[in-house]
C-alpha cells in the first residue's frame, strides 16, 4: 500500500494529491526559476507550490518586491565625513 502525497500551494493553502495545473518555483535571493509540474521535483526539498499561473504570480510579484526594496539607512552607524 502506498501513501498517497499532498501538495499545499503556497498563496491559498489548497491542497491536491493530483495537481494538474499547477506550478513550483525553486529560488534563493539572487535567482527565481518557475518550473512546470513534475511530481519528482515536487518532492525536493524546497520546492514550492503553486495552484495556479495566478498563484505563482503572486510569489514572484513578492519576490521581486523584496529583491528590490532598497536597504534601510542604518542610523546608529557614524557616517563618513
């Protein structure tokens, strides 16, 4: 008897144990990579899930947000004069 594995996507909380349509994304703070679904790259640890093309956008709109905020001024830091 084998288990059956369920995926949650990352936006809503829905999950599948058959995700047709559906979208993981492999990133750290320099790359972002969306990938198709494959049930063995799933699996990795890491990879996250999205439901949808919506879904994933919405993790990437966030990415890209963080990834371009710039930094905070650090005030109790003497500055160069």
């Amino acid at each position: 008897m084998s288990a059956v594995t369920h995926y949650r996507c990352e936006i809503c909380g829905t999950e599948s144990s058959n995700p047709i349509h559906w979208f993981m994304i492999e990133c750290n703070s320099d790359a972002l990579k969306v990938l198709r679904w494959d049930t063995a790259t799933a699996s990795a640890p890491g990879a996250r899930h999205y439901c949808g093309e919506a879904h994933a956008s919405v993790y990437i709109s966030r990415w890209l947000e963080a990834a371009c905020t710039p930094a905070r001024p650090d005030f109790n830091r003497p500055s160069a004069e």
